[in-house]
C-alpha cells in the first residue's frame, strides 16, 4: 500500500508513539475498504503499540484512532492519504499520549470548551487546505472529551457528497448542519465557537518600535528585517502566510525550482520565530491612525496595540466578477481554487472566468480531471504566458471563448446549472450549460479598513514611496496592498524589507 520511502518514514514516526492505541477498522468487500485494510494492516506491523480491531463504525469503510478501552472520537473515512497521510500520522502519535505542538494558551481554550462538538470534514486528498482544519479538529478531540472528529474522503463517499451538494472542500459540519469552509487554523476555529481571546492579552502589552500588519511574504520579510535590527517588533494577522496558503505550486521563487505554498507559508514562520518577534495571529485589524507619538492599531476584538512605527502588509484577495448569482452559488459551484475543489466536479462541465497565467494554469488543471472547461476572457485576447497558451490549446477537452462579458452565473437554488455571457463583439447574450465556474480574474486589496488618511489609488492600493512610507509618517506599507507594479512573492518581501528598513531610518531620525 504504501511505497518504501513513505514506509521507511512511517516506521520512524511509530518509534515516537508514548503509549498504545486501538485502531478500530470498519471494512468491506469493496475495493476501498481492500485499501484500507492493507493500510492498518502495514500500520499496525510497524508498532508493537498497535492494536486492530474489526468493527461496524457509522460509515464504511472507516477506522478510529483510540485509546485502549476509550473512543477519542477520530474516525478517517475513506483513505488518508496525499496531503491526508500527515493528518493520520498525527493522529497516531498524539492519541499515544505525544502533546500536539500547539500555544499552551491554546491548548487551555480548547479544554474549555463546554458541550458536545461533533464535527465531520469532507476533503478531497489533492486539497492542500484541507489537512490545516482536518488536524485542528483531530487536536481539539485529543484535548476535549466532547468533541469528535470524522475526515470524509469525497471521492470514496460520492454519494454523500453529492445529496449534501458539497463542492468546496473543506467542508464542515457540526452537529450535523454545514458550520464552514475554507481554510481554518485551530485559533480561528475556536474564534468561529466563541472561544475567543481575552482582548486584555493585547492591550497589556508595550509599545512596539515596529508592529507589522499582515502575515504573507511582505510581512514576514518585514519581521525579519526589522527584529534583526534588535528593536522591539509585533506582527498582527489574521492567518500566517496569506494568499500564498492557496497556492499550491510556486515555481518562480529564486533559487527554490518548486514549492507548494503552505510549505513557503511555514518556512517563513519558521524564520520569523527564530527571533524575538511577537506573533499574534487569527486578529484582524480594524483600524490604523497617528496619534501623537504613536501609531494606534485597533483590533476587532476591541484591543488597541501601541507602536513608534507600523508597516501595513495585509495584501489581497481574489476578486470576485460581481455578477448575479456569483455570492449566491459560492462553494455550491462557484469556486476560487482548482487544486482543493476540482476533484468534485470529475466528469462535469466546468468554466474559468480569466485568461491570465492563474486562468490557464487553472484551465489546464482542471482538464485533467473534469469533462470538459471552457476557458472565459473578457478581453479579444489570452493574456498567459505563452508556454501555458500552447499547453492549453493542445487539450482536446478545452474551449477558450475570448472577448466575452461574463453577465450571470445560474443555478437551481442549491447548485450552480450554467452561465450567461455576451459577445462584446455582436453584444448578443450566450447560455453555456455548466456544474461549476471557476474565478481566477486577479486580486484586490485588503485595504478596505484604513481610512482616507491614508493616500491609497483608485484601486485602493496604498501609495507609497521608494522607502514604503505612506503620506503618514511613521506609517510604512508593503507587498500586495500597495501600488506597487507587480504583484509577485518575491517582490512583496523585497518590499516587505525595504519597508523595515526604511521604518528602522525614521526611528533613527526621529528619536
């Protein structure tokens, strides 16, 4: 079942295992379940710790990880591998008794919680989001006897998925009714339950010499820069790495010929962390001013953090075509992301709304996978790079439409059905019959909570100078929030540092 490099690996992993567990397997004739059972078969030869036992669970096929004589709750549905497999090594080790690697004061939260908190994750193994929220859950079932937890593989449960009209993934469910989507770490997670953090943990802390407002690339080069300078430096973010968590593949970061983006989104945490930085995450900023000596961050939680000198990084997201039926069908068909979601459409119609390099890596993807894509630009011509042009065209199962207006997006009221665009060219309305549209058009700033103090485009990106300082002094700005000309991740922690830098000038100059 599994290849010798991985088995080699897992057997190291068992050696770390503190204390028995129970595997409890829920297995049947069909091929899945063949699969399954040869997986904790190979497990279970790896550790004398291990013990199987064969079962009816509430689905099949399926297996529990437990303590001897006591059920923790979590249960893989289907099989945990591709970027699962590190959720069930998790798993193992932590039911043994191994303490997750998680914020003690997270840990306290966690246990906390009062109630019965059953959860079910529907993932596909190709999401690269889905094992983040699959792993918190497993954490907070370790931690709190009344939270389950059930991984549900979506290729090996089609059925299921498809009555419960998932086609995003993850997708949870608590308590039977849908509670969330998307990318979720376990602070947020708690935050979404309202177990939230005392704002007093913010306000009580001193003034900063540098606070940075933002965690992608641009905000951890700003960290970097600025805490390797020996002063006083904060980052505040709502999710640690940014927009490059949705990123699978990143191909064009110097000197590394590829990586996937959560993958860059720790290395760079990792980096941060190996100085005195304070990091606060899962906190969003509300508002940013000058007053008097200082620059004054309020949070949503009501806190207000204190610095000489702030540098905004809080970049951008994907922008959203603005048509009827867009928001109404979103995660019923309407998607942003082709490597967590494409699996569910397999042998449909799809759509891609864009024709820049995001597009057609999005179209090509999807053409593997999918039945048919059909490729929407607004303008008379692609806008990829050329190489992807030529892979695209080559597809059989792909039809690019160009100089066409997306003009709504239909569906039956729990699914999307087609879409309607006009042809700029004889403005005549055409209907394409569709399972799911694809949005990849480029991205807009998150800078819609500062105010007009400061000077930002007509884009609402922040306008700054060759330093990364706003019209604001003491305020500074980097990476994709900025009107900087291209929007690349490289470029965001080039910027990201000159921005500490020059930030680390003005407190030199102004002390």
């Amino acid at each position: 079942m599994l290849d010798a490099d991985i088995k080699q690996q897992l057997e190291q992993y068992m050696q770390l295992m503190e204390n028995d567990i129970v595997i409890k397997l829920s297995a049947g004739s069909d091929d899945v379940s063949k699969q399954m059972t040869e997986l904790v078969e190979e497990i279970q030869s790896m550790s004398s710790k291990i013990t199987v036992e064969h079962t009816k669970l509430e689905r099949t096929p399926s297996f529990s990880v437990n303590r001897p004589g006591e059920d923790t709750g979590i249960v893989f549905a289907g099989l945990p591998l591709g970027h699962e497999f590190t959720s069930l090594v998790l798993a193992l080790l932590q039911v043994s008794g191994r303490a997750p690697k998680v914020d003690e004061k997270l840990i306290e939260r966690v246990k906390k919680l009062e109630g019965e908190y059953h959860f079910e994750t529907y993932v596909s193994l190709s999401c690269h989001n889905c094992p983040v929220v699959v792993q918190a859950l497993n954490v907070m079932a370790v931690l709190n006897p009344g939270v389950t937890h059930t991984m549900i593989e979506g290729n090996a449960y089609k059925d299921e998925v498809e009555s419960k009209n998932i086609l995003n993934v993850p997708t949870v469910f608590l308590n039977g009714e849908e509670w969330g989507g998307g990318r979720m770490e376990l602070e947020e997670i708690l935050n979404k339950l309202g177990s939230t953090a005392d704002p007093s943990e913010f306000e009580n802390k001193d003034p900063f010499d540098v606070l940075i407002v933002g965690g992608g690339p641009a905000g951890g080069s700003a960290a970097i820069y600025a805490a390797r300078k020996g002063i006083r430096t904060g980052i505040v973010t709502d999710r640690f790495g940014g927009q490059i968590l949705d990123t699978s593949t990143i191909e064009n970061f110097i000197s590394v010929k590829e990586t996937q983006g959560d993958t860059l989104a720790s290395h760079i945490r990792d980096h941060v962390e190996r100085y005195n930085v304070d990091v606060m995450t899962a906190q969003k900023a509300k508002n940013i001013a000058k007053k008097d000596d200082y620059v004054e961050v309020e949070l949503e939680n009501g806190a207000v953090l204190k610095s000489k000198t702030a540098i905004i990084t809080t970049g951008a997201r994907w922008r959203n075509i603005g048509v009827p039926g867009e928001q109404e069908y979103k995660t019923k068909g309407v998607a942003y992301c082709p490597h967590c979601d494409g699996p569910l459409f397999e042998g449909k119609d799809v759509a891609v709304i864009g024709g820049g390099n995001s597009g057609v890596e999005a179209a090509i993807d999807l053409a593997g996978i999918v039945n048919h894509v059909t490729v929407i630009e607004f303008a008379d011509e692609l806008k990829a790079d050329a190489v992807l042009q030529d892979n695209l065209y080559s597809l059989k199962n792909v039809t690019v439409i160009k100089n066409a207006a997306t003009k709504e997006i239909h569906g039956d009221g729990t699914k999307v059905t087609g879409l309607t665009y006009t042809d700029r060219a004889t403005n005549e309305d055409k209907y394409i019959d569709l399972d799911g549209v694809f949005v990849q058009i480029g991205l807009v700033p998150n800078t819609e909570w500062i105010d007009d103090s400061i000077e930002k485009t007509r884009m609402g990106e922040i306008i700054v100078d060759k330093k990364g300082a706003t019209n604001v002094p003491g305020i500074f700005a980097a990476g994709d929030c900025t009107d900087s000309a291209f929007k690349q991740i490289i470029i965001s922690m080039g910027s990201g540092a000159t921005a500490a830098l020059g930030a680390f000038d003005y407190l030199m100059r102004n002390k």
